[in-house]
C-alpha cells in the first residue's frame, strides 16, 4: 500500500514548529545528555516519540468540548460517552480512566494475587509492569514468526494457540486470574492480530473459565487489517468488525491516546457484575468517581466523539496507506525495518543500519541521537537502553536493537514524511561514522527515560 492517499481532512488550525540549525541541535543534545527525552519539545522538529495523545483532535471533538458538563457525578457528558462505549465495545459496565496504566492497575489490582500467572501474545510494558508490580507473572505466547524481524505474515500478532493450551495446563488454570490479548502487538511492532485467532483465544480461555481481557488500544486500526487482509471481512465496515472482536472479550482495558484520538483517556470494561463492583471502589480510591474517572468532562465528550471519529473508514485507510508510505519511502532510502509494517509505528533496524558498531556500543541510542543531529527527528530506542539488563556491569541484549518511528494521528503530512526519509537517506549514506554511545549514568527503574550518554 505504498500510494499516498491524500489527508481526508483540511487544516483550519496550524501549530508552528521550526528547525533549528545543527549547532544548536549539537547544544540541545549535549544538554540532554544525549537522551531524546531530556529534549524540550520546541528544539524537535518531527516528533515521532510516540502516536499516543500525540494527535489532533477534529473540529467535532472540539466543539463537544464545549458541552463537557462538569459535575461531579452523573454528568451528561458521562452518558454520551456510555452510548458510545454500549454501541462500539458491548460491555456491561464501563469506567473512565486517565490513561491506560490506570486501567491495568484497576484490573490487577482486583483480579491478581501475588505469584498468580498472566498470558497475552505480547503484554506492553505498562502492563507488564503493573503485573510485576502486584507480584504477578506476565507470560507473552505470540507466534514465533512475530520475533523474525525480515518474515511477512498478514496476522505477526497472533497467539500461539498449542502453546497457551500447554502452558495453562502446566500452570493450571486456577492460578490464571484472567488472559489478555494486544490488539494491535505494540511491542512486537504494532502488527495486528487476526478474528480466527481472537475467537481460538476467547474459545481456549473460556474452556478453562479464565477471564479475557483486551488490551484495546488500537483496535480500530486491528479492525482495519482484519478488514484488508482476513478472509471474509472486505464488505464490513471497521464498527461491525468492533464489535465482533470485543463480544469474544469478557472486558477490556484501552489507552484512549492511541485510537480514541483523544489527548488523555483510558478506560477499564467488564461484563461482571460483581467484579464491576471491586474495580468502582478501587476506581473511587486511584482515579475518581465512576462517572469521570480521573478525566474532567469535557474529556470525556473529546473522547466520546473520537471514538467515532477512529472508526471512520477514510481515516483508517489513510491512516495505514500514511504509516505504509512512509516506510516505503524509508526502506528506498536504504534503510532496514522490521516487516511488515504496522499500524502506528515504523521500526528502525539500527543493528543492520551500523553493523561497525558492537552491541556495547548501543547502536540503537547511537541512531535515535542521529536522527535529531541529522534532522531534528525525534524517535525512541527501543533496543539495550529500553529492554536490556544491566548485570555487574555486563549487558544482556535484548534479541534486537531497535528504534520506532510513531506516527501521531491526522498530525504530518506526506511532506513531512518525504523530509523524513530524506535524513534518514543521508544518516545512511553516513552510516560508516555514525558513532557509538555509551551510558554515563542510569536510574534503577525505566532506565530509557532518563539515563545519561556519551560518545565512545
Ligand atoms: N497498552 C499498549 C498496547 C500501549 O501501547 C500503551 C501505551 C499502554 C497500554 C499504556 O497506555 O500510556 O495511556 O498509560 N503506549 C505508549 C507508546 C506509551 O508510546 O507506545 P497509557
């Protein structure tokens, strides 16, 4: 799908960003101790750190904006946004949240028990962290294929089906407080996850009664693959394959950032009463009362509308032709990427892009301070710095280096893309003096966020 198809929109408000020259971007780096993070976002030029809250809102989102109603329990905007959630998503009960890791705290917290056992095909870190945090282990069962970098499969997010089998045999199911499923696999380069799967997963965890729950953050643009790519699914609209997906679930957990298209949000669905019951008064200790759940109400009128906007079907299909162009034009521009691409990001393989430098001397932090000194293009690492660990001093790699493109939502234009490639073209024709990186200082947790480099 390497065509552009033009914006289905037109710009009516516009937010200035500028390219500062290479000196100031060598002081801007040298000051974030060459940690993309450490950058003020007024010194990047293309900021493609994440697609999450990142967007813009459409001039329907706005103007629902206006109506939020700001009472503190039972507000209007509340309903309009449970009319939404009834119709898209199915679920019995629903509460806001002010982000996704909201959600996956309410839902440990209520469902798991210290040395309990959590399966998905890939859990994001967030989630991850949140098990771990509960004393809980989380277990990822994708498909093999989805850890070859080169190999193109339509549906790299699917589980493995005789492994979960296996593997809730071997733990037992009692000790399985609930299954997920990532729709679509961020963590395994935002590649989609199939409906026969889907229903193979709900069918085996309903077997062994074991609550599924979905990691819903992109499912309008999983809904969108399905439509491309599965058997049977060309003639429904994105919403029809919605609600197909989330009726396999018994609830569901989302980052509303991602497909809800709204700047913060999140929410924790279930069809169980009494569990309902548990995640409402945790809910009323973390976030807030049900009807807002740490969002004020006009964010939950933002949020209402932008689910509706994530479904339309000429937003979605430029959406991916968007993400589809843009590796295209990166792969001509010499660079090796992880195939095929996903929905929301592209990754970059910094290990094939700068195979002179050692593991050691973390070629994934190496190109994403490239990219910013090349062309003030901001990405993030996801190689050693993000997943290695740090033993007596000695790393242990994670399988690859990498560094992700996210593309935030109606936000750049193909002009911005075709710049994109460009630097990435001259990186490339550089890459024999690329130079590595090594770190000067790492906090013990979520080290990506704030350690410190140097040059070696
Ligand atoms: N699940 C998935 C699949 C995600 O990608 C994210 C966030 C979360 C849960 C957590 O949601 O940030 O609203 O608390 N992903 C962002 C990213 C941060 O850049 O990929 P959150």
């Amino acid at each position: 799908m390497p065509k552009y198809l033009p914006e289905p929109f037109r710009i009516k408000v516009v937010e200035p960003i500028q390219l500062i020259n290479q000196a100031e971007r060598e002081k801007a780096l040298k000051a974030a101790g060459y940690n993309v993070f450490g950058l003020r976002a007024q010194d990047v030029y293309i900021d493609l750190m994440t697609d999450s809250g990142t967007g813009a809102m459409s001039q329907a989102q706005w103007s629902a904006m206006m109506s939020g109603d700001e009472s503190y329990a039972g507000a209007r905007s509340f309903y309009r946004l449970k009319e939404v959630m009834e119709d898209i998503f199915g679920f019995k009960h629903f509460v806001p949240t002010h982000q996704g890791r909201a959600a996956e705290n309410i839902l440990a917290a209520v469902l798991l028990k210290a040395g309990q056992f959590v399966p998905s095909n890939m859990h994001f870190d967030t989630t991850e962290g949140n098990i771990l945090a509960r004393g809980g282990v989380p277990t990822n069962l994708v498909k093999q294929v989805a850890y070859e970098p080169q190999t193109v499969v339509d549906f790299k997010g699917d589980m493995d089906t005789d492994a979960l089998k296996a593997w809730i045999e071997e733990k037992g199911p009692a000790n399985i407080p609930f299954g997920m499923m990532t729709i679509t696999n961020n963590a395994g380069g935002g590649q989609p996850v199939s409906l026969a799967n889907l229903r193979a997963v709900s069918e085996i965890y309903r077997s062994y009664n074991i609550p599924f729950f979905i990691d819903a953050c992109r499912y309008a643009e999983n809904a969108y693959f399905i439509k491309l790519r599965e058997p049977g699914y060309a003639d429904k609209t994105p919403l029809e394959i919605a609600r197909e997906i989330f009726a396999l679930a018994d609830g569901a957990t989302m980052s509303a950032k991602k497909d809800g298209m709204v700047n913060i949000g999140g929410f924790l669905a279930t069809n169980d009463d009494k569990l309902f019951e548990r995640v409402r008064a945790e809910l009323i200790l973390r976030e807030g009362f049900p009807t807002y759940g740490g969002l004020a109400g006009r964010d939950l009128d933002a949020l209402a509308v932008g689910l509706r906007d994530g479904l339309q079907e000429d937003y979605l299909a430029y959406r991916l032709a968007q993400t589809a162009y843009a590796a295209d034009r990166i792969r001509q521009a010499g660079m090796p990427l992880i195939e095929p691409t996903g929905g929301h990001a592209i990754y970059l393989d910094a290990a094939g892009l700068l195979p002179h430098l050692s593991r050691e001397q973390l070629p994934g932090q190496a190109l994403s301070v490239a990219l910013y000194q090349y062309g003030g293009i901001r990405a993030v690492e996801m190689g050693t710095i993000a997943f290695g660990q740090l033993v007596d001093g000695q790393w242990k790699f994670p399988p690859l280096e990498l560094v992700r493109l996210a593309i935030p939502r109606r936000t750049y234009t193909q002009s911005h893309f075709d710049y994109v490639a460009e630097v990435i073209g001259e990186i490339k024709a550089d890459a024999g003096k690329i130079r590595g990186m090594k770190m000067t200082y790492a906090p013990e947790l979520l080290r990506h966020f704030t350690a410190q480099f140097e040059y070696v």
